[in-house]
C-alpha cells in the first residue's frame, strides 16, 4: 500500500462552496448589509441621496475590489480591530 493512497471510506468529495465565504453582492455579507444600510440611511433618511448613493457606489466598489484581492480581509480586518493596542499587562 502506497503512503499517499487515503484508506478506503476515508476521502470524500468537498464542494468550493463550503470554503469559500459567503458573499453579498460580491462583497462579504456582513460588509454588504451594512453598506446597503449605511447607504440607504444616508441617501433615504437624510434625503441627501446625491451624496448617499455616489458614495454608496464608490465604497462597494473598493469593497468588491478587495474581496477579489482576499476574500477573507474582512474578517482579518474584524480581528485586528479586536486586538488590544499595546500588550502592557
């Protein structure tokens, strides 16, 4: 028996889909909730929308184009900005 053969029962088939996060929109979902929120607030609750859409667009833009770089950098951005400052005790 060759050392890269798995026992049998023990390989299965994995979708991408179950690594890969979820996205909304092309950005991450939570990301994307929260843009559409913050943009229809501004744009809707203020009546400002030629502020709130414009910038709407241009910030789900940058979004879109930093979830094709990383998928993940909103959750590494999530943690960073959970850690402490400084590590004095």
């Amino acid at each position: 028996m060759s050392q890269d053969a798995a026992p049998p029962g023990f390989e299965v088939p994995l979708h991408t889909a179950l690594t890969q996060p979820m996205l909304f929109a092309g950005v991450p979902r939570t990301l994307g909730i929260l843009g559409l929120t913050f943009t229809l607030a501004v744009s809707f609750g203020l009546r400002v929308w030629w502020v709130g859409l414009p910038l709407g667009v241009v910030v789900h833009g940058v979004a879109i184009w930093l979830t094709r770089r990383d998928p993940l950098w909103f959750d590494v951005l999530r943690v960073h900005l959970k850690q402490p400052t400084s590590l004095d005790p």
